[in-house]
C-alpha cells in the first residue's frame, strides 16, 4: 500500500523556481525551500503536506523543548547516474527511526507516510537536486512533541517533518581524534543507541575541550568499563587490523548506522574478513604504533567515510601509517551503488 506523490502547489513551485543554490555548493551549507510536514493528533496520523521552509509555530513548553522528547534520522538521495532520484537504505532509516520513537514514547511513522514523505520532497525538489558525482539531496525527518508539560511526561501529539538540504560531497579530511577518558556520550540502558537529540547536546563539552586541545573530535568509549572503543559523536568507526575489517559490536550504547552496516557488507563482499568484536582502546592504540592496524576511520552518512590520521590518549599519540586507502576503496564502492553504476545487489536504493 503506498501513498500518492504531494501535489507542489503554484507559491510553493514558485520559492523552488526562485531558490538559489550555494555556489560552491558544500554539505548541508543551505537547508531547501520545500518542508514535509504530518501531525499526530487525536490518535492519529493525519495526512501529510508539503509547504515551503521556514520558521514552524511550536508551543514553547512542548516536550520537545523542555524534555527531549525528539528523534530524528539523516538520510540520502542519489540522482547521478540514475533515470530517477533514489533513496539510499529508505526502509533502515524507516526501522531505526522506529526504533528511537519507541524508546522516546512516540507513536512510530508509518511506513507508507515516511515513504510518501521522502519521495514527494525528492519530486519537490528535482529541479534543485545537485547531480554531480558525491552530490546528494540530504534529509533529515524528525518527530517530535508538541504537546505543553510542566511534570516530565509523554506528548500525546507529535509532528514529523522532513528538511532538505541540497548537498555537494562533504569534503573529508583526515581527523585527528583524542580518547574520551572522562565524559560519557551514552549510558548503559539510556538512548545511545538511538537516534535521539539529546544525545548530541551532551556532547558538545567533550568536542569543544578536544578541539581546545589541537584534536579534531573525542572518540567515547564504552560507559561501564571506559575500556573499549564505542564511536565518535555522529559517526562510527572501524580499523583495518592485518588486512581485516573490524568495527566494534553494537553494545547497546552505540548507534547501529546503516553506513557501518553497509561497509560490513561490502567489505565482505569484496572477500574481506569483517569482523564486529568489543575492541579494547589500549589494544588498538598498541596495533596503531606497531602498524598492525593500518587504517582507522569514521563513518556515517554525511561523510560516508572520513580518515582518522592520528589517536591521541592523554600524552600518547600513534599516528596511522596508511591514511585513507582501503578506506577510500570501500567509499567508492559504495557510491557507485549510490550513484548507480554498480549493479544494487543488496537492493539498497529505492526510486522516488
Ligand atoms: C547517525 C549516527 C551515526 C551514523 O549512522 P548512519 O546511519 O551511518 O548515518 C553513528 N553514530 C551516531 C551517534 C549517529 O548519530
């Protein structure tokens, strides 16, 4: 059962016929004029519309603002070499998205209206879809409370909306990351593994005294015993280790990303051993100095990989000795499924 395209009326087509994209055109550097919007109320989802992006009402004691009561997902569509625009991994962002909504007491986006959702904004917004090799049309849905509270309950009327960003590649150079031995982005049984705003707010401190000290972002380790490798603040990470593909096991404190996901897959699929296994800091820091560990790098869907060059543990930096190279191999072999000049054999992109 799928939902029919939003009709684009004549002063939403007119913001999009005006609408000046940013020359050089970077990543995220400018949201789009088209915004999806569907209400949750009385029990129920109501139809969803397209209108043009601005400023939305919110009632300032929403849930939203004063609990967290929101989620959200960040996705992309392709339109490179394809006759038409293509969401990568629509129906994993669908799930995830489910998932974050079940844990924050949100009623779910059905499928169909997710669905409805992507596809209408990437037919809204064909004429500003950038379709150079690394281009996209970035999304980002939400879903979040409306409703005012004063003692710390559930909303029982939501919103979910769509923005868009029409984006060149994220030019991604080598990070420098520095271990986490003090804050925690995640709690056992708390919400790191979903996709939830208050994640992000909470670590901000970490990335701004990282950057005071010279290191680009803090990479977390896991909150019981501060001994393991978990992810960087938006992004996971994975190692080359003797030719190897290993990436930390989701411990239920880090984000499942669906890029970490699909670079297993491809990995495998290129005969590599891909492995997921709790891995110790001290460990990766020691195959780092020796050269066992080639590569180290971070993931997601923004950058889909981004090289880390060096680690640095309180006094203790090792540096990587290959930066990028089987990394940019993996990057490539997924946007030519992306872009569609590979052959889709795990049926990742789904025509808008
Ligand atoms: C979004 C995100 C990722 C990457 O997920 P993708 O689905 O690959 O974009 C990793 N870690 C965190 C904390 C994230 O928020």
């Amino acid at each position: 059962m799928s939902l029919p395209l939003i009709e684009v009326d004549a002063a939403l087509q007119h913001a999009i016929a005006n609408f000046e994209l940013p020359q050089p055109l970077s990543f995220g550097a400018r949201t789009g004029p088209v915004l999806f919007v569907a209400d949750y109320r009385d029990g129920q989802w109501q139809p969803g519309e397209l209108v043009e992006f601005g400023p939305i009402p919110l009632n300032p004691a929403a849930t939203a603002l004063q609990f967290g009561q929101q989620c959200f997902e960040g996705m992309k569509v392709f339109w490179v070499a394809q006759e038409q625009p293509a969401a990568f991994r629509l129906p994993a962002h669908i799930a995830r998205m489910k998932r974050s909504a079940d844990r924050l007491c949100m009623p779910s986006v059905p499928a169909e209206l997710f669905t409805q959702g992507i596809a209408s904004m990437a037919h809204a917004m064909k004429p500003l879809i950038p379709r150079g090799s690394g281009d996209s049309l970035y999304l980002r849905p939400m879903l979040y409370g409306c409703d005012e509270r004063y003692p710390v309950a559930s909303a029982e009327n939501f919103r979910f909306a769509i923005v868009c960003s029409p984006s060149g590649p994220y030019f991604a150079k080598p990070i420098r990351v520095l271990v986490e031995r003090t804050g925690s982005r995640a709690a056992v049984g708390g919400t790191g593994d979903i996709k939830a705003g208050g994640n992000y707010a909470g670590s901000l401190l970490a990335t701004q005294r990282c950057k005071q000290a010279g290191f680009d972002q803090p990479l977390w380790l896991d909150p019981a015993s501060r001994r393991h490798v978990e992810e960087l603040s938006a992004m996971n990470v994975a190692a080359i280790i003797d030719g190897e593909f290993h990436t930390p096991a989701l411990s239920g404190t880090i984000l499942a990303g669906i890029t970490r996901d699909s670079l297993l897959t491809l990995a495998r699929d290129r005969g590599m051993v891909a492995v997921e296994r709790s891995m110790a800091v001290d460990e990766l820091l020691d195959q780092i100095a020796s050269g066992r560990c080639s590569e180290f790098f971070a993931c997601g869907t923004a950058a889909i990989l981004n090289p880390i060059s060096a680690v640095a543990d309180g006094e203790r930096v090792v540096q990587l000795r290959a930066v990028g190279q089987q990394a940019a191999v993996l990057k490539q072999a997924l946007l030519d499924i992306q872009e569609g000049r590979a052959s889709d054999a795990h049926g990742w992109m789904s025509a808008c």
